[in-house]
C-alpha cells in the first residue's frame, strides 16, 4: 500500500489501525532519544556491591515509549577471575512478535586483556540503546561509580530537548574531554615519579626499622639463654631442699615467675614472626605455646600477651615508654 491515511470512524469494523499506525502521529515532532526534563534521565548509580540503580526516566525510540517511574536496582553479572570485561546496561526495544515489550537489561563484554566494549542489537525488530558501560575489573565484587561511563546524552542515546530536536553531549562535551586529557598526561608523570619515591622512601624506612628489631631479638636471645641456665641451676638446688606444701608454694610462685619472664624476654627456642609494618612480632615455642609483642602509640606502648597451645591466654604484660625511649611503667596480669 502506497498511500494510507486515518483516523476516520469505523462502520462494521471497516476502519482498524494498529500500534505502528498510532505511533506514527509522532513522526516528524519526536526524534528518538531519551527526555532530558524527565526524572534523572535513566542515569545509572553505583548503589554497593554488585547492585546499580537506574533512576527514573522516559524515552521515545522506535515509535514505542519507555517509563520509569521508580529507582530500578540491578544486580550486576559476577567479575571475570583473571581478565577484564566491560558490560552495558541497555535500554532494550524488542517488537518481536513473542515479546513486544522494551526492557532495562545488562549486555556481558567479552573478557579479555584489553577489553572493548559489547556490540549492542541494532538490527531487525530488536535495538540496543546504552544507558552506560560499566569496567569489570577481574576478581572485583564491587562496582565503583567511576567504573561507570554514561552513555545518556551521546549519539549511541541522545537526549530529546524539545519537538524536532535532539542533542548528543559527544559534541557539548568534545572541547572539555580534549582539555581535560591533555591536564591529565601533563600531570600523570608527575603523580607516578611521587609514588615511586614514596614507595622507595617507605621501603627504606621499614627494612632499617626491621634490621634493628631483629638485632635487639638476636641480644635478648643471648640474655635470655644466660638467665634461663642460673635459673635453672637455682631452682634444682632448692628442689632438692623443700618437701610437701612448701614445695607445692613454691612451684606456683615459680610458675608465675617462669610465665613473667616469658612475657618480657620471651622464648628459648621456636620460631618468629613480623608484621609488615614491624608493629607485631608472633613468637611460637616448640610446645605450641605463642607470645605476640603489639607496639602501638607510635612505639611508646608494647603488650606482650602468653597463650598456650590450645589458644587460650595465660597471661599479658603492658610496657609504656617515653618520648625518649625510657620504661615508665610494667603491668602484669594473669588470667
């Protein structure tokens, strides 16, 4: 049929019209795209997690309107294990006779090295229109507004501003994005040569502080193995002199004694651990039993805290400095 025309009264059912029919009215005053005066024009939000929220909005493509009338969440598909991907969350027009409806949906890239963005629909009764990209970095769980590259206002989805207008913000925007990236390569070599000599400055810093934490260990073996053996030497001989209770007394007052000195010398043998940043020290004795040094308050606070193989606490000692490295107090307590 070359030439139709309506809408006139039907008589008997000799007058009907369709939706392509109905819509068609619009040509000529609607150019497809996106109402920019309508909600937040489907703009897409970073909402924790994996979820992002569409905002309301309203749009005019392929002789069919679109509404949203309330924030839309979506759950985003999981991240790649070891490459990056890009996804597309689209506003969907399906004229397919089995569906017939215009959806909000996720498109999945394909994951690669270098990633590109997903080839959208755009042909037969079915077209994609972007709503936004979003980058998937590989073992991510959480998607970060600046993950997300809108994509309402571009020539992929322009705005309608008024009848017989649209306008892409890859035009408005041309001239800014051209100036930004210009600011952006003159500053990034100055931002990378900063973090490298902080890095080497702090790296510096943390192996000399562990080589001196180290060295003192090695002088507090020494000691420690000194101590140990006249202790031992002494506790024999008075072994041999007590007998019943008194001896009983006197084990216990041993036993704290023994725990006490633990907590401020620590072990005769086993093995250490360090914290990266030097502030925790793990010593494991060869019967299981653990003694972790915490310095925290700059350095000026250490709490030594004994557990026994089991895990349970035996016992904790509190040392506080001075500014000038002096001990100004030790607190011992006994579970």
């Amino acid at each position: 049929m070359s030439v139709s025309s309506g809408f006139f009264n039907s008589l008997n059912g000799d007058r009907k019209y369709n939706a392509a029919q109905m819509s068609a009215i619009f040509d000529g005053l609607i150019i497809d795209g996106v109402f920019a005066s309508i909600g937040t024009a489907f703009a897409v939000k970073a909402a924790g997690g994996l979820t992002v929220n569409v905002g309301i909005g309203k749009a005019w493509f392929d002789h069919t309107w679109t509404v949203n009338d309330s924030i839309l969440p979506m759950t985003a598909p999981e991240a790649e294990v070891l490459l990056d991907r890009i996804d597309a969350v689209v506003l969907e027009v399906n004229g397919m006779e089995s569906v017939r409806e215009n959806t909000i949906k996720f498109v999945k890239g394909n994951p690669s090295s270098a990633p590109s963005r997903p080839t959208l629909t755009n042909e037969g009764n079915v077209h994609q229109y972007p709503l936004c990209y979003i980058y998937r970095k590989y073992g991510t769980a959480v998607i970060n507004q600046a993950d997300i590259t809108p994509m309402v206002g571009t020539e992929s989805t322009p705005f309608v501003t008024g009848i017989l207008q649209t306008i892409s913000l890859d035009e408005l925007l041309g001239k800014w994005q051209d100036e930004l990236d210009r600011f952006t390569d003159a500053r990034s070599q100055e931002v990378d040569d900063w973090i490298a000599q902080e890095e080497s400055d702090f790296t510096a810093w943390f192996n000399k502080m562990k080589a001196d934490l180290q060295q003192e260990q090695t002088v507090l073996d020494q000691w420690i193995a000194s101590e140990q053996a006249d202790f031992l030497a002494w506790y024999n001989q008075m072994k041999d002199q007590l007998s019943g209770d008194v001896a009983g007394n006197l084990q216990l007052e041993i036993d704290k004694e023994e725990v006490k000195r633990i907590l401020l010398v620590g072990f005769e043998d086993g093995t250490k651990e360090f914290s990266d940043d030097g502030t925790v020290i793990t010593s494991t004795a060869s019967d299981g039993r653990t003694l972790t040094k915490t310095f925290s308050d700059g350095f000026l606070t250490m709490t030594n805290v004994l557990k026994s193989a089991a895990g349970a606490e035996v016992a904790r000692a509190v040392k506080t400095f001075d500014s000038d490295g002096k001990l100004i107090s030790t607190v011992v307590t006994y579970s």
